[in-house]
C-alpha cells in the first residue's frame, strides 16, 4: 500500500473517530443537564404534558407537534418544487436556463435566515391574514411555507447530484428504444438516484425542525396544542431560545435540554432509518 494512501486512510479514519466522539459529548452533555428532571422520572411527562410554568406544568408537547406539524408541512410543500426544479435543472435543459438556475439555486443558500425570516413577517404574514380571514397570519402554515423555501435550496441541489451520477449507457439505452424524457425520468433517473434524493430529504428535513429564527419569527411562539396549521406554535428550537435567559437552576430552564434531547433524538432517528432503507435495499438486490 502506498505511503500516502496510508496517511490518507489514517487522517480521514481519525477525523471521522473525532466527528463521532463530538457527537456523542453533545448528547452525553445534555443528557449530564437534564439528570435533575430524568431522576424525577419526568422525562415523559414533560415530552407529552402541556406548558404552564405558573400552574407548575413544564410540559414540552405543544412544542414537539409544533415543531413536527412545521417540519412536515415545509417538506411536503418542498418536495415537489425542488423535484420539478431538479428535473428542468438536470434532465431538460441542463446546459442552457438550467444552469443558470442552479447558480441562483447555489446563491440562495448563502442567504441569512434572518431574511427569510423579515420577509415572512413583512409579506407572507400579511398575505395568509388577508387570505384566510383567521388569526394574526403568524401560525404554522407561514412558518411552514417560508421554511419550505428556507430548506429547496438544500433538496434541489442533492437531487440535482444524484441526476448526474445516473449511468449515461442506461440514458442512452432509453433513447435507443424511443423513450420520452418522462419515461427515462421515471423509470431510470429516480431508481437510480434515490439514495442520494432521500439524503437531500433528511437533511432538509433536519434542517427545518432545527432552525430557530424563522420559526421564531412568524410562527407566534404559542405554547397551546395548535388545532390547524392556522394556528399559531412554538418549535422546540424557538422554546430554547426564549427560555435561554430563566434562571439556571429552575425547572423551566433544564426543559431546553429535554428540547434538545428530543430534536438530538429526531435527527438520528431518521439518519438511522435511511441507512436501515439503503442496507434493505441492497439486500434485496443482491438477492
């Protein structure tokens, strides 16, 4: 073996022993702040139970579906933008308007959050009031649609790569026995880009549960269980940050350590799921 693949090997093997032991430090250091409520046996009360400092209630549930109902809806909404951005982008005209688009798609990324964030309280907000004729327009449906465009950046562009790793003989191989460009999108592209597509999606996914100013923002921060996305809520992350300032040793504050168990929880749970698909499916082909 040669001597810089050795060195290679070493420093990239080192660098992902220091990333995992990063990781687990993170978990085990909030779990070390939250031991206080975990030996009161509270953990499950306060992860369902609803929020109500002055009745001495520190329940996280409003939050939880609050930051779920977000995360879900911004997705959904995502999706199929970002897939039919990606499918002009890379399969209809990658080399003309596509790939101007993509550059714009790549800038986008690098735009503050807070942006988003004041042109959702500045239009958006006001556009879902005058449209529903229902609460103040900060709810979770704006909180949703701007973090839908907050997170297609992300998703547009891993889609937008796992395109371009298709093999071009099986492109080909489509246009030798006269398939459209429907067809060699369905039935080539996706089935040979779904690992990397469902990749984009958890990491948007992860992101939108775990941004903090959008939410806090335009969602209004109430910490009710929210009836419809009309609603107004509050996101686990918005939670830590306003009950950052509360004094150290109250209940109220060891809550942001549940909160951020929780959305620790959430983010490994669906990394995990998506190497169980990928391992499953790779059983099943070799099979």
């Amino acid at each position: 073996m040669d001597v810089k693949e050795t060195i290679f090997k070493s420093v990239f093997f080192a660098a992902s022993i220091l990333s995992a032991g990063i990781t687990l430090f993170i978990l085990g250091f909030m779990i070390v702040l939250a031991l206080p409520i975990l030996k009161q046996g509270l953990f499950f009360d306060m992860l369902t139970g609803p929020w109500a400092p002055d009745h001495g209630l520190f329940g996280l549930g409003p939050m939880i579906i609050g930051t779920i109902c977000i995360a879900l809806m911004a997705l959904v909404i995502s999706f199929p933008v970002s897939l039919g951005c990606s499918f002009f982008i890379g399969i209809l005209n990658p080399r003309g308007l596509g790939k101007w688009l993509k550059k714009i798609i790549e800038s986008m990324t690098a735009v503050p959050t807070v942006i988003y964030g004041f042109v959702g309280i500045f239009f958006l907000v006001p556009l879902v009031r005058e449209l529903f004729l229902k609460g103040s327009g900060m709810c979770i449906l704006s909180a949703a649609i701007m973090l839908s465009i907050l997170i297609s950046p992300t998703m547009i562009l891993f889609f937008v790569q796992s395109f371009s790793m298709v093999p071009q003989n099986d492109l080909n191989a489509v246009d030798a026995l006269g398939g459209n460009t429907a067809q060699k999108f369905f039935y080539v592209v996706l089935p040979h880009s779904w690992k990397g597509m469902l990749t984009g999606i958890i990491l948007s996914f992860g992101r939108a549960m775990g941004d903090t100013l959008i939410a806090l923002m335009i969602s209004g921060n109430s910490v009710a269980f929210p009836g419809s996305v009309l609603d107004s809520a509050r996101t686990l992350t918005a939670h830590i940050a306003l009950i950052i300032a509360a004094d150290f040793d109250s209940i109220e504050f060891k809550t942001i350590f549940l909160s951020s168990i929780f959305l620790y929880i959430m983010t490994s749970f669906g990394i995990i799921m998506s190497r169980f698909s990928f391992k499953k499916r790779k059983t099943i082909n070799e099979t």
